[in-house]
C-alpha cells in the first residue's frame, strides 16, 4: 500500500471515531440518566453522541424525524416566553406553557392542536400535547409531547416528524420508548 493510500485510509478511520452520531443497536438500547429516570431507546435509530439534550434521536435524519428527550431544573426559563416551571405546576398548565412557548416562534406560530390531554408517563401525572404545523414550505409537520414536572424540574419526550409517511412510521418508536420511561426510585 503506497504512503497516500495509507494516509487517506488512516485519515478516514479517525474521522470515523470521531463521528457525533451512534447507531442505537438491539443489544444496547437502554438509557440512564442516574438518580432520574430510565429508558429504552428504538433500536435502529442513530443517537447524537454529543449533543446537550439527554437524547437526540433520529432514524431518517434530523430534518425527517427526531426524538428528543430533555430533563431541565425549574429555574432554567423557557428561552422564547422567559418562563419557569414548579414542581406543584399541574400538567395542563404545563402545556399551556408549552404552546405558549411555540407561539412565540415564528417557525410554529401557525400550530393547530390536535389533542391535549392528561396522561401518565412513567407513573406520574403527565401531559400529552400533539401538534401540527407547517414550515416553510408549506409541508405539515406533526409534533407530539409527552411531559411531567416533578421536584427534579421538567422532563419532556418530544417526537417530530412530517405528517406525510414520516410520521406515523416513527410513532411505533416513540410510543415503545415513553411506554420503557421508569423511574428507579420508585420501582417503575
């Protein structure tokens, strides 16, 4: 092997290893963020190795569909309406503060909700906020989130998708995963 093949070779190998994102394979889906809350991710779907949600998942690409999965402490406000979450907060207020939030962008000012209701996740009291809206260009994008407040702050598991295909082929994913939601210190 001459030295330029070798050096383009090694060149490719080591910008392989530094690659942000990770295939989430069968065998190593489980999640943990200590002391929190666990979870299993879809298997097949790539992870972003480095990014400042707890998880950033997507099968098709970021800009066809995603998953992502944030814990965030109360104090930390929300960036467009400059609000903050209680840990006595009901979850219908906390979905008020969510589309409040989406309002306030210009990318998502025009959703129109489709369901907003009560639900649980991981055993405790929780919303289920699923959203429509269209970028751009005009393609209807779908949004569904599922989010509790409890004394650790907010945590939220959104998915996103165009509602053309894309979404309706990844909810099977994104309802296995908030189904796998447990929080250890209470047994679930």
């Amino acid at each position: 092997m001459n030295a330029r093949r070798y050096l383009t070779c090694l060149l490719a190998l080591t910008l392989s290893a530094c690659a942000p994102w990770a295939l989430v394979e069968p065998d190593g889906r489980s999640f943990s963020k200590p002391g929190d809350y666990a979870l299993d991710m879809p298997a097949g779907w790539v992870k972003r190795t480095a990014d400042v949600n707890d998880v950033f998942l997507t099968r098709d690409g970021p800009a066809l569909d995603y998953i992502v999965v944030a814990r965030q402490p109360h104090d930390r406000k929300l960036p467009r309406t400059k609000r903050e979450t209680r840990a006595d907060m009901l979850p219908f207020e906390l979905a008020e503060l969510a589309l409040a939030e989406w309002r306030n962008n210009d990318a998502t000012a025009n959703l129109e909700v489709l369901s907003n209701a009560p639900t649980r996740l991981g055993g405790k009291p929780a919303i289920r906020l699923h959203v429509r809206y269209r970028n751009e260009r005009g393609l209807p994008i779908e949004r569904l989130m599922v989010a509790l407040v409890d004394a650790r702050g907010r945590l939220s598991l959104l998915y996103e998708a165009p509602a053309i295909v894309y979404f309706q082929r990844g909810l099977p994913a994104f309802e296995a995963m908030l189904a796998s939601l447990r929080f250890p210190e209470t047994g679930q």
